[in-house]
C-alpha cells in the first residue's frame, strides 16, 4: 500500500488500511464515459481502487465537455474508453486500467463481467441499464445504478438477493426527444454518491436506499426506502 | 377517499410542495391518482407516464389500487448519464 499516497484518507476516521486494501483488491467495471462515469472513473482510480475496466462505444463531442471529468477539446472525435484510461492511467498509484471501445449488448456483458466485483452503471438508456442488472443479479454481483437530468440525480446500489433491483423500480425511457437536459456541475455531485455507494457497499454489503439529490434551487438530499418486489421479473425469485 | 402525495427530489422543487392530500370520492388505481396530481400541478406533466411511486417502499404499476389513507411517494425517473 502507497501510505504516503493515501496519506490523507488513511487518517480520515471512517476509512482506515483496512478500506484501503480493500479498495486494492476489488475490480469496477464502469459502464459508460460519458458526464457520470468519468467522474465516477476518476475519483476510483484516485481512491486507489484495484483494476477498472472502463467500457463506452462513443467518440468525445465538444458538447460533452462542461459535464466530464478529464477529457479536453484534443479529444473531440476520439473514443471516450480509450482516451479516459489512458487518461487515468496517469495518475498512478495502484490502479490497473484498462479502456474498451465496445458495446455492451447480449453479446458482450457475459465477457465483461469476468472477475468484476462490482459495476458502475453510468450508461445513458434504459435498457443497457436493465440489460446489465438482470446480469449482475444472476452473477451476484454488486450493481450500483445512477442517473441523471436537468439538476438532478439518483443512485441505487444493488446487492443481488438481498435489495431491490434496478428492474423493481419500474423506470421508464423517455420520450424520444434531442438531447437529455443536464446542468454541467450535477454528474461530478451525482458521481461523488455513486462512488460513496460502491464503497459502503464493499464495506457493509449493504445498500443504503434510493438516493435522490435536487441541486440548486432548493437543494435536497434523501435517502428512499425501497424493497424488492414480489413480482420482479430479474429477483423477484431470489 | 383521501391519499397523501409525498413529492421527492425535481417533482419538491416543480411543484413546490413536499406533500398534498388528494381527496376525492372516484379515486380507484394509481392512474387516477397520477392524473389528479398532474391536474393540480402541470409542471409534472412531462412525466405523466413515467413518475415513479412508492407506497411502503415497493414501486407501483398504475393499475395497481389503491386505499383510504394510503401514503405514496412520487419520485422522478432518471436514467440520462450525463
């Protein structure tokens, strides 16, 4: 462990060597580069966590840039994955990174979670969303959903068996419109919740609720009771 | 009939309130309860089809009952990332 590093966290009351190595020996597969997951990546490989896998099929676009984290105009046109890796992989320390320009489809979800311990859902539809639950639950493996719109967020971790799943909240696509409002500055907030979840999951097994943060205006943060539901469809028998 | 309407994150800050009673004698599922409210505060009617709602934590489908003295949470869907 790189105590020097990590100095400051290792003296943080609430986290500890124990969190530390913790964090070194897990593996996150971050779906999505886009607002979201670059900051959920970036702040991962900070906190020293072990391996990430970062997997997006899109190219940067001059629009994305107010909402991401790392990225800058030179990337424009090129792939979010690969360039946020290399990125990342700057910052040193123990994390190993690796960046894939893929789909995550049927096809490829299976492959991609080979020794993951838990994903970073920063997808952008709902459907490789619940693509991606419906997986993470028949592999038992933890599933920390977030999402996003105009000034606000929302997260769910999912322990699969003993939460509710992404598929109980019953969410709904949108209507087909241009392009999703977002103020730039809420993923970096929403991906700081996204990432405390992975952690309390890794610590405590135990998911907290439905996080659902509003950001200017009237800002306010609650946590939702939510169960799982007897009729899910992905754990409802579980 | 009366249900109490808690209102969670965006839907505090569109309708201005964080709960409503919504009285009425014909209310039979969570639609009519959806319309009632998307009747007193249009800016949800973006949402209409899409709002989620919890009673006792367990998400609802529209066509699922509802009773005297229920208290449901209506929270919005956000699936953008980012």
């Amino acid at each position: 462990m790189d105590d020097i590093r990590f100095d400051r966290q290792l003296r943080a009351e609430s986290w500890g060597k124990e969190t530390q190595q913790l964090l070194e020996q897990t593996s996150v597969l971050v779906i999505g580069a886009g607002g979201l997951g670059s900051h959920s990546a970036n702040l991962l490989v900070r906190l020293g966590i072990g391996r990430i896998v970062i997997v997006d099929s899109d190219v940067v676009e001059i629009s994305n840039l107010p909402r991401v984290a790392v990225f800058d105009k030179a990337d424009v046109g090129n792939s979010k994955a690969l360039v946020l890796a290399e990125k990342l992989s700057r910052i040193g320390g123990p994390c190993s990174i690796v960046g894939k320009n893929l789909c995550v489809n049927e096809d490829s979800i299976e492959g991609l979670l080979d020794g993951i311990d838990i994903v970073v859902d920063a997808t952008d539809n709902i459907q490789t969303r619940l693509l991606v639950n419906r997986a993470c639950v028949n592999k038992k493996i933890f599933f920390v959903y977030a999402g996003l719109e105009q000034s606000s967020g929302m997260i769910l971790g999912v322990v699969p068996g003993q939460s509710a799943c992404l598929e109980c909240l019953r969410l709904q696509e949108r209507p087909k419109e241009s392009a999703v409002p977002v103020v730039g500055s809420v993923p970096g907030i929403v991906a700081g919740l996204q990432v405390s979840e992975v952690i309390s999951l890794l610590r405590a097994n135990m998911p907290l609720g439905l996080i659902v943060i509003q950001c200017f205006s009237s800002l306010n943060l609650e946590v939702l009771e939510v169960k799982k539901r007897v009729d899910c469809p992905v754990c409802g028998g579980l | 009939m009366s249900i109490e309407v808690k209102f969670s994150g965006r839907y505090r800050f569109l309708t201005g309130v964080e709960s409503c009673i919504v009285d009425a004698t014909e209310l039979d599922t969570i639609e009519d309860v959806v319309v009632e409210i998307v009747f007193e505060y249009s800016s949800l009617k973006v949402d209409r089809a899409r709002i989620m709602v919890f009673r006792d934590g367990v998400t609802l489908s529209y066509d699922e009952k509802v009773f005297d003295g229920d208290v449901l949470v209506f929270a919005p869907p956000l699936v953008s990332g980012g």
